[in-house]
C-alpha cells in the first residue's frame, strides 16, 4: 500500500468517519513505549468531533504487526515481510 505522505498515519473514526494525519515519529513513539501491554491494539487517540477512538487506515507497528482500517473494524494480520 502506498502512502500519501510518509511522514504521516492517516487516523479514521470509526463512529463520525473523520480523519486526522498524525506524524509518524509521534505514532511510532506511543507504539514502542506500549510494548508491555497488548500489542494486538494499534495507538489509537481521540477524535475531536464524537470523542470515540481513531484508527489507523494502515500502520506496521514497531514489532512488525500490520494493522489497517477495514469497514469499521480493525484487522491486527501477520507480520509485515519487506
């Protein structure tokens, strides 16, 4: 899949459907540091209008786990291979 801009996750919610860029240091940084807990949940982060949790469209977390938006549910696949 090929990103609009590298230097962003796309966020969707799944509730209103906005959508948020957030920089991908700052997305990477709260993934790595969540790595003692369960790592089958993506980051996830608020959204502005309806207050529900906001997805990522697509994201390879730091240990490789791919997660991406799909219909309103959030599919954790296998590790990414590149």
């Amino acid at each position: 899949m090929k990103l609009k801009n590298p230097n962003n996750i796309e966020f969707i919610c799944p509730k209103c459907r906005c959508k948020e860029n957030i920089p991908k240091s700052i997305v990477e940084f709260l993934d790595a540091s969540d790595q003692c807990s369960d790592t089958h949940v993506p980051p996830r982060f608020d959204c502005k209008i309806c207050n529900d949790k906001m997805l990522p469209k697509f994201f390879i977390g730091v240990n490789g786990t791919k997660y991406y938006y799909d219909d309103g549910n959030i599919e954790n696949g296998s590790p990414a291979v590149e």
